[in-house]
C-alpha cells in the first residue's frame, strides 16, 4: 500500500462517535520506515481517544493489506456551531452547552459538572455558568462555596476550579437568603451574568439550566445563544414526561438537541451488590428512540457521586480512572462529537412560538 491508499482506507473508516467516515479528518498519511503515519484532526476533544482511535485505524489497515505498524497522530479543532434564530455566537465563546431537564431532583445539576470537568479533562476549554437562580449548587459542587470573584464594575471575574471556569448567582449573595424574585428579575439577571461575566477563550460554555419549562426557561432558550442542549432524565415514567416537555421546549425555539442522558438508571447494593432498577428500566432509551435521539448515556445511582459532589470534588476529579468518572467521559465526547457532526441540528422542522 502506498500513502495515497493508506489515507483512502483510513478516510473510510466510520468514527463510532461521529457516526460517519472519517472522510476529511483524516489530513494526511505517510510512511515512516516501517510504519504508517496518519494524521486526524476531529472537531471535539481528544484527550484520552488517541489510543482507541489507534487501534481501529491499525485494524482497518491490516485488513486491507498494509503489513506495517501504525501510528495515529491525532488532534482536535473545535468550531463554533449554529445557534437558534438570530442570535449571534458570544465572541470568546465558541459553543454554549445546555444541560436541562423538565424537573427538579434528577441529577441535572451534578451531569452538568462532571460534564464541564470530562471535556475539560479530555483538553477543552470549558466554562460552566449556574443558570439556577433560586437553587444555586455549582459553588458547592465545584468546591467554591464561600468564594467571591474580583470585579472591576464593569465586568466579573469567573473563579476556576479543575481547570473550569466557573460563574453562579450563589457567589453573589448570601447563600442562606432565599431568591424571592419575579421571572422578569430572573431572566435579566441570568442575562448579565452571561454578559457581564469576563469569560475567556472558551471551546464550551456548559449552562446549567433552571429546572422546569416556565417562562424563564424559555427566555433564556430564546436570548442565550445556544448551539446544543442535552436532556437529563430519570428512567421514571413521571419524569420522563416532563423530560419531554424540556425536549419539545428546546425544538420550539430550534435548539438542536443532542441527545438524552439517563441518571439514577439502576442502584447496586454496596453490601450484597444485588442490582435493581428503582426507579424503573429502560425510560431514558426509549424516550430518546421516541423523538430519533441517542442516549448519550446512563449512569447508576451511587452514593459516591452524591458524596463526591457534596464535598467539592466531582466523580470525575475524584476518581478519575473510576467507572463513574469513565461513564461520564463517554458521554462528555458523545455529546461534543454529536455537535462537532452537525447532529440535531436540521433533524427536525422548524416550529413557530405563539402565545395560544
């Protein structure tokens, strides 16, 4: 095989998180001595992927003929996806993430932490934005409790944790009063904290949505500028009913939506390790085949991650060669390859917003 055929093959192979050739990834390919140097350059974070990659390439390669050893030179270029409507990207911020659910209590505020640490961790640069006023919980979750950022009047400072910057109301006031504003209040404070926050050159924003499908969440659908959304579920027939109204209510506005993520899918006993599926099997699955969306993936409910999360170190920090920490680095680059493969974002039609 010369250079031009080894690229040929490699240019076929379908990449499992794109779901599609790697066609024009592929930049290059040589031969080095004995073995075969391909170069790829994928738009989501690499870290971590260049062994597993490697080793598809190198059997594709055999299978076709080539002899030699193979080396997979590999790197990521993350572009700035579509958003919805007319609103225009944030000018140091390549793509805003939502992580929402249709109701409270499904773990949607720890996935969208250990979401924002895993693509940090696999080389992104991330941001996460508390978008839950009333129930601010990434300073704790993140280690930040009790920190305030430095201001210059004009602009806020995001504080940093695991290489995350990180932005929340509960850093701006008494965590022990309660948040006794109106929607308008909320929405335009969510707003300016976007805005008024200096954030830096950033490949992901997450935002951590509010829970619910009211009239602050559809604001915020409608003003932030969003290049996908992710739906939190638990396999519970209850909340899986207001999963799809937060589904639906993304689609409303023309927000691609990425995928589902299933929580508290199934408990392991720690003493006898029986396994049961509390809250029902198979929810989440069958919701995302519902509307044509992947389940990015599922993750058990485990007294770690509430343990971890509660102390300030995420499962992902924690244990980072955990099971838990690897089930949310699966789904942390199904989901940034899902958007980087333009997935969701023409899958449905357009559908106009009235008052009725």
């Amino acid at each position: 095989m010369n250079a031009s055929e080894l690229r040929t093959c490699a240019s076929a192979i379908v990449d499992p998180y794109l779901g599609q050739p790697l066609g024009a990834a592929v930049t290059g390919a040589r031969i080095e001595g004995p073995d075969a140097v391909i170069d790829v350059t994928l738009g989501f974070p690499t870290g971590g992927y260049e062994g597993p990659l490697g080793e598809r390439i190198g059997q594709a390669l055999a299978a076709a003929g080539w002899s030699g050893g193979v080396r997979v030179r590999l790197q990521s270029a993350i572009a700035a996806h579509a958003v919805q409507g007319n609103l225009k990207p944030l000018p140091t911020i390549r793509n805003v993430l939502a992580v929402a659910s249709g109701k409270g209590g499904v773990g949607k505020s720890t996935t969208a932490a250990n979401l924002a640490l895993a693509l940090a961790a696999q080389g992104a640069r991330v941001g996460l934005l508390d978008a839950d006023i009333y129930g601010p919980s990434q300073p704790l979750m993140m280690g930040l409790a009790g920190e305030r950022p430095a201001t210059d009047g004009k602009q806020i400072e995001p504080l940093r944790a695991y290489g995350v910057e990180v932005m929340s109301i509960g850093f701006l006031i008494d965590p022990a009063q309660p948040m006794v504003w109106r929607g308008p209040m909320v929405t335009q404070a969510l707003v300016q904290l976007l805005g008024d926050t200096r954030w830096g050159d950033l490949d992901y924003l997450i935002v951590d949505m509010p829970p619910g499908t009211g009239d602050t969440q559809l604001t915020l659908a409608q003003r932030v500028p969003v290049s996908g959304a992710v739906i939190v579920t638990t396999p519970q027939d209850i909340a899986l009913a207001d999963a799809r109204k937060g589904l639906m209510m993304f689609r409303k506005v023309s927000v691609a939506v990425l995928g589902v993520i299933e929580n508290m899918a199934t408990h392991v006993c720690s003493n006898c390790g029986h396994e049961e599926h509390i809250f029902g099997a198979g929810g989440g699955e069958r919701m995302a085949a519902e509307y044509g969306l992947p389940l990015l993936g599922s993750l058990p409910l485990d007294i770690r991650i509430r343990e971890q999360t509660d102390g300030g170190r995420p499962s992902v920090v924690a244990e980072p060669e955990g099971r838990i920490a690897a089930a949310y680095h699966e789904i942390a680059r199904r989901t940034a390859a899902r958007l980087a493969a333009g997935a969701g974002a023409t899958s449905f039609p357009t559908i106009s917003v009235s008052d009725d």
